[in-house]
C-alpha cells in the first residue's frame, strides 16, 4: 500500500486568474486539519497525506472580503488526485448525493446550503436581521443558475426546491434539494465526482463546490 499520496490542483477566481496565498486545508471528520498549504504564484497547490477517505478540503482567500470558500466533501484520496477550485463571493455547504429509490430515469438527488458573502454582509451591518425566524443569506436559485457536473460530463437539471434547514432554536436558514440526471452509468461501491457551480443572478457572485459519492450495492 502507499504510504503517501499527492493531492494538488490549481485555485483561481471566475476570470481564469490564478490565486497567490489561498489557504488549502484537508480536514479529517473533526474539522481538525491534517495538512495545510497555500498556493504559489501560480494559484497552485500540492499535498502530501497518507492513503485514506478525508472528510473536506477547504479553500479560499480574503474569506468574507472578496470571496467566500470552495468545500469538496468525501474524498477518496488513496491515489494521486487533482482538485481544481475557482472561488468568489458564494458557498456552497454540505453538498451531499443520494439516489432515489424509483427506476425509469437516471437521476440523483443533491442537498446543499450556498451562502452569499453581499448578504452576509448586509447582516453584519444590520444586526437586527438575526433577530428574525429566517436568516436569509442564500442565494434564490432557478434552473438556469445551476450547472452539474458527474464525472465531468453536464447534467440535466429536472427540478430546484428551496427548503428549510433549523439554525438553532426557533431559527432557520434556506438549503436546496435539486433533482439532476447522470449520464454516465453508476457503479456501485464505486466514488463518483460531482462539481456544483452556482450564480446568483442578483449579486452576480459565484461559486462551485465538490462530493464524492458512492451507491452501496444491496440484494
């Protein structure tokens, strides 16, 4: 077996322009950070771990200046991998994958919390907006602000519902649940990558995030 593996990638904004100085962090379940690094002149990265299933990668610069964070969730790191991020001003949390349980079509249910760093703003100005039922720093998504990604090839986006996820006692916060197709077949007891990139239409902010999902193969 391996005793280390390389992970490395290249971090930029939207534009193509590569990040000096961005934090890259790979956590274990604990949030607690097993390597940190930041990237070169060249928005590039490389780490260095031992062969394993990581928790997260966490990536940014600036955070809550310019830009807000790129997560990649699940990580099957027991060879060399590459992980390219773009960030800027939206986050998109807790990203996770399940199929449904009906035939007919290939589709896989997404679940995940995008946060908005004009919003997030506007609550740091005005506090008494945390004072509400709703902490309202989510984007509001349709369609065509939503672009995925299963092992690199599109996805057909075939429903967007905005749900409730608590924040605390008697305090919610906005997550989405949207219904995507795969095009590439499945394998079960196999990890499967899926990119998220979102726009906010209102702030024109962006942002991306990553899983790695497997189906468990039942009788």
């Amino acid at each position: 077996m391996l005793k280390h593996v390389k992970l490395s990638g290249r971090v930029e904004d939207f534009n193509g322009n590569p990040l000096e100085g961005a934090t890259v962090r790979l956590d274990n379940h604990r949030f607690t950070p097993v390597v940190e690094v930041l990237t070169d002149e060249n928005g590039c990265y490389e780490i260095e771990a031992e062969p394993g299933l990581y928790h997260d990668i966490f990536i940014c610069k600036d955070y809550g200046v310019h830009n807000l964070e790129y997560w990649a969730w699940d990580i099957p790191l027991f060879e060399d991998r590459v992980i390219n991020a773009r960030i800027d001003g939206l986050e998109i949390y807790s990203l996770r994958a399940f199929r449904v349980k009906y035939y007919g079509i290939k589709q896989v249910m997404l679940y995940f919390r995008p946060m908005s760093l004009a919003k997030g703003k506007q609550f740091k100005e005005d506090k008494s907006l945390l004072e509400g039922p709703i902490i309202n720093i989510a984007p509001e998504l349709h369609k065509e602000d939503i672009e995925v990604r299963i092992e690199g090839v599109p996805s057909t986006i075939y429903a967007v519902n905005k749900v409730l996820e608590s924040a605390g006692e008697n305090q919610h916060i906005y997550a989405y649940l949207v219904h995507v197709s795969h095009e590439p077949d499945l394998n079960y007891n196999q990890y499967h990558r899926i990119d998220l990139t979102l726009t906010d239409r209102d702030t024109h902010e962006k942002g991306e995030g990553t899983v790695f999902w497997k189906e468990t193969e039942v009788i």
